[in-house]
C-alpha cells in the first residue's frame, strides 16, 4: 500500500501502516547522527531541552554533503540505523514517532516502536542525491560544530520511504526474506 503522512504524527496518523508499505512522508524531519544523539542524551541526563519539539517527531540519521551552488542541500543518504540503537527507545518514550535510516534495529527499538505506536522507515542508501530532491528547505537548528552531523531542520515533500518496522512490530527484514522463500517454494 502506499500513503501520505505530514509530519508531525500521532499514533493513529501511523497505526495502518505496515512493513513493507511505501509512505510518501512531507513536513519537517530532523536529521541526527551518532554525536548528535550523544549530546541529546547529555541534554536529558542534564534536564536540558533537546533541541527540536520530540512530540510527534521524525528523525533521519543523514549527515548531507556540501551544497552546491543554487542547491538547498547536497547528498543527504542514510547512515546505519544501529548506531542509534542505544538512545532510539529513550526518544521514542518521550514522543518520536517515526525514525528513518537503513539496516536492522535490534530487539529494544523495536519493542519501543511498538509501545509507542511509532514506525521505522527505511531510506535508500546509496540515492543521498535523490533523497534531496524532496529537501525544499534545510537550516542548521544547533551543534554546527558536529559539521554534516550537526542537527538540521528539513522541510521535506513527498519523500518515498518504505516502512521497515511497523508500529505492531512486524520487521520488512525478517518478513521479506520469509515471503520470498515462501513464494519461491510455490513455484513450479
């Protein structure tokens, strides 16, 4: 199935969305990679606010390469999801609701993505210059010392994801290689 989901979300904007279906994502998305999450972690043991509204939020673990001339943003492909994966479950409890990157998450965010009602969407790596084409504006909100890790605020339109865990926890990355041996042992 596809749908168009506009940032920020609530739990029922994201509950028929299943593993596997492409969503076609607008609004603001927030990027963050590994040092960003690391000061946001600081920021909460400290009881400082993080620096975007989490309530509702997508993140998308990217770091873009320089702008080009007359671009908005240059390459903004996904990084490995996982080296989130420790901090993921504690920004899905206070209100995240979708997380985009590529590869697997482990057991903990995915159990947090289901108590949340929240979703994992999965970017195509290696297609960071496709991926901005739906950037239509993108400023640089704290930490620009991290460089292309620094948190950016992204309005984003009609950005195709697929989703990779769904909100009742079903995993593309355990479900697809299954369906697909399944319907290779119904060949002829």
């Amino acid at each position: 199935m596809e749908y168009r989901i506009t940032t920020p979300v609530s739990r029922k904007d994201l509950a028929d969305l299943r593993a596997g279906d492409s969503v076609f994502l607008s609004g603001i998305v927030y990027t963050a990679r590994d040092a960003a999450h690391q000061r946001m972690m600081e920021c909460l043991k400290k009881g400082e606010p993080l620096p975007y509204p989490i309530d509702g939020s997508a993140v998308y673990y990217a770091g873009p390469t320089p702008a080009r001339p007359g671009q908005i943003i240059g390459a903004i492909g996904p990084t490995t999801a996982s080296r989130m994966d420790a901090s993921s479950p504690a920004l899905l409890d206070l209100g995240q609701k979708i997380l985009i990157g590529k590869g697997r998450r482990d057991e903990n965010v995915r159990k947090a993505i289901m108590r949340n009602g929240a979703v994992y969407l999965g970017a195509l790596g290696g297609a960071g210059a496709l991926a901005a084409q739906s950037i239509k504006s993108a400023e640089v909100l704290c930490w620009p010392d991290l460089g292309c890790e620094a948190v950016r605020k992204l309005l984003v339109e009609d950005w195709c994801l697929t989703v990779i865990i769904d909100s009742l926890g079903n995993d593309l990355y355990e479900i697809g290689p299954k369906n697909y041996r399944d319907s290779q042992e119904k060949l002829p």
